[in-house]
C-alpha cells in the first residue's frame, strides 16, 4: 500500500548554530551517546519486559457483577460481498440518498410513504422489496411503520453525497503565499488533479506533497480549496498523533523512519540524513509518512510558545510551517531526534524518540537574546 507522503520541511541546523546545551542523555529514555555501544546500553527503561506477567482477578468477576471495562464484543452480521452487492441498484442508492436528506428533518425516522414518494419507482410492491434489501445492514426499522439509518448507512449515504465513488475533480494551481522550503523563492502552488491535491515549487519543480481531498471539498471552496486543504489535513494529523485513525478510528502506531528512498523527488544532499514520522493503521492499513515537526503542531507548550509572542501556529500551513522549526538527530540506534521551535530568541526543544513521544521538554532564551535584553536594559 502506497503511503500519503510529504517532503521535507527544513534542513537541521549547522553544527555550530546548534543548542547543545539542551541535550541531556542521562535525562532521555531511548537515547544513547556514541560510546555506549553494549546492548545494555541501548535497552529503555521504558521498553524492559518483565519475565512474568501475573493478570489480576478482578472485584467484578469474583462476585458476578459486570465489569465496565471488558473488551468490546464484535460481530459479522454480513460477508462484505453480500453487503455491497444490496447497494448494487438505483432504486436502493436513492433511498439511501433520500433518508440521509430526511433524517435531520424528524426525530421519528422515515416513512415507507414518505420513501416512495420521494422514489420513482412505479408500483408499491417493488419499491417494497428494494427497501427491505437495505433493512439490516444499512436500514433499521423503528416500529412498524418508521425507517434508520445505521452507522453503515450513514457511512455509505455520506460518501455518495461527498461524491467520493462517482466524481473526479481537477483544479487548476493556485499560487500559494508561502516560500519553498528547498529554494526559498515564493513559487509554491497547489493543484488538484483526480481528487488529489499536489503542492510543488514550479521555480525548482521539487513536490511538497500529494494527499487525497473529497471532491465535495474541491468543489465547495473553489479556488480557497488550499486553505481547507491544509486545515483538513491537520486535523488528521492531530488524530493519528493522538493514536486514532482517521479513515477507520483503528489504533495507529506510530514511529521514526529514515526517509522513504521512494521519495518522488531526489532530495539534495543536505537532506539524505533526515527521518520522518510514520504513522500506520493496524486496521485498515492507512499509512502517513511526513515531517516530525508536524506530529507536534497541537502540543500545548508549542501553542504556548507561539501565543506568548502573539502569534497563532495554525497560520503556517503544513507544507511549510516556517523557518523557526528544526530537527535535528541526536541517536542513530534507536533513533531519536531534537525538534527546536525558535521563535524572537525564545526556543523550544522537544526531544523524541523512535516511538514518537516526546521524553523531554525544555524552554530558554538564546544568549543572544539576553545579550540584547541586557543592553536594552542599561540604555
């Protein structure tokens, strides 16, 4: 499965222009200096496996009462092919259509009048026999005479709706406002062809990324489509740092990966040593690989750190969330990397390891900006 990918954000800093100071091994789990090269060395705290796992006899199941925190149970109630086949008719896509359209409309759900009212079928009896198709997987009936969707029909009158299955839509590039992280000049553009969204440089023809957007969206924003684009986007971001799937809400792991030699473009040279953020769904199969820095762009110390000086980081899209952000790595085996947000001599470091948590969190200012602060002071 092909993965959804971005480019490269931003080169880590100079050897020289780094903060070392905020690099403190024995204060990281999972991060080990170049000497440390015994496999006990290596091993995480965090990652130690205990030789016996004892699993505790709850209160609940020792006198017979419930327990709230038992596993959810599942159950097939159709194969797949028998599902999709029930939708495999007109008639059938258009109730599905109709009681999404009516369902906010009552509280009661819909009628069978009210159905083949709306449905041009001709006789009763046919339209009866469409309809209970869909009772079971897609449709509940509420008493006798009032019709449901599902949660499976919801999903699959929805997904008509946005135009998923049965539109393709192209959209000539919009110029974008931000600079080219690879270049510099401010050439950057987004074009959507058949419901996928590429950003590129057209000065340096370098691809930022290439992500899938419902034509519904394409459509409704019109040439403003880049902005929710990258707010769309975003929050998938934040769900999947959260450990939640987007597409399926299946449990998504999470890790850092040198960067994919299937990257469409050839990087430059200053980027061959770079990692990226992987995120992949254990349910569905969903893969996401892109930038570190944006697994981070909700956390509460960045969005601090941006207010403090009177800014807001949700106006830097993710093709390029701006200069102030750098990485740099600090661990080969097992990888980990500092990710630095400076911002007026303000700087925050986080340090993250191959598992994508953050271990550690530091704030400071740059002596730089206390020199200039002490100047300031004696004028």
């Amino acid at each position: 499965m092909t993965a959804e990918r971005w480019g490269i954000l931003r080169v880590p800093e100079d050897e020289d222009t780094e903060t070392k100071t905020y690099f403190s091994p024995d204060r990281i789990p999972n991060m080990t200096t170049e000497d440390e090269s015994d496999e006990s060395g290596r091993r995480s705290g965090l990652e130690s496996t205990p030789e016996t796992t004892v699993e505790p006899v709850s209160s609940a199941a020792a006198d017979g009462t419930t327990d709230r925190s038992a596993t959810a149970s599942a159950e097939t109630v159709s194969d797949p092919s028998d599902a999709f086949q029930a939708l495999g008719n007109e008639t059938r896509m258009g109730i599905l259509d109709t009681m999404l359209e009516r369902t906010d409309e009552t509280e009661t759900g819909v009628t069978f009048s009210e159905l083949f009212e709306a449905s041009t079928v001709d006789t009763s009896a046919g339209f009866a026999y469409h309809l209970e198709q869909l009772v079971g997987p897609y449709l509940a009936k509420d008493g006798d005479e009032h019709y449901e969707l599902t949660y499976a029909g919801r999903k699959i009158a929805r997904a008509i709706a946005t135009g998923a299955y049965t539109r393709r839509v192209d959209h000539p590039p919009i110029s974008l406002a931000e600079s080219c992280p690879f270049c510099g000049e401010q050439s950057l553009a987004a074009q959507a062809t058949d419901n996928v969204v590429a950003v590129a440089c057209e000065n340096c023809d370098r691809s930022l990324l290439r992500l899938g957007f419902p034509p519904s969206g394409l459509e409704s924003h019109g040439e403003s489509f880049p902005d929710a684009f990258d707010r769309h986007h975003r929050h998938r971001l934040g769900l999947m740092a959260e450990g939640v799937c987007p597409e399926c809400s299946g449990e998504i792991s999470s890790e850092l990966v040198r960067t994919a030699p299937s990257t469409d473009d050839a990087l430059p040279s200053e980027f061959e040593e770079h990692v990226q953020a992987a995120f992949d769904c254990e349910v569905c199969g969903t893969e996401v690989r892109c930038p570190v820095s944006l697994a981070f762009l909700d956390r509460p110390e960045v969005v601090s750190l941006y207010h403090d000086h009177g800014r807001n980081v949700r106006d830097r899209p993710i093709w390029n969330v701006g200069h102030e952000w750098t990485e740099t790595i600090l661990s080969e085996e097992p990888l980990a990397v500092r990710v630095v947000v400076e911002l007026e001599g303000d700087v925050l470091a986080l340090y993250v390891d191959e598992r994508l948590d953050v271990v550690d969190v530091q704030r400071s200012e740059t002596n730089a900006s206390t020199s200039e602060g002490a100047a300031d002071a004696a004028a």
